[in-house]
C-alpha cells in the first residue's frame, strides 16, 4: 500500500480562505482519481464551502489511531 500524505493549510485568523483553498485542493485530487475523505470541516453556514463539499466522502467518527 502507498503511504498517503498530509498538506496543511495555514492561515493567520477566520476568512481568509483555507477551507476553501482546501476543498479545492481535494476536488483537484478527486479529479486526479485520487481518494478523498473529510475528516472534520467547520463550515460556518457559508453556503460556497456547503457547495464544495459535495461529491467529496466522508470520515466515520472515532477515535483516531496513532504509532
């Protein structure tokens, strides 16, 4: 199996764009036949990121895991 990796998305305070950036980006993977799963996302009743969430799967909730 591919390890996967983890891109993470800075920014200094709400609103500047880094939820929608990231959704992009993930739309972009998909496109690309990648698999994509929202872990978590705060979408902050904006209607622009309710939209990019569409099409993109969903994490189950749970404990993570870790090494």
């Amino acid at each position: 199996m591919k390890q996967g990796k983890l891109k993470i998305f800075f920014g200094y305070c709400a609103g500047v764009g880094k939820t929608y950036a990231m959704l992009e980006a993930a739309h972009e993977r998909r496109r690309e036949g990648m698999d994509v799963v929202i872990g978590y996302i705060e979408k902050h009743d904006r209607l622009d990121t309710i939209a990019l969430m569409q099409g993109l799967g969903a994490g189950r909730a749970g404990k993570m895991k870790t090494a």
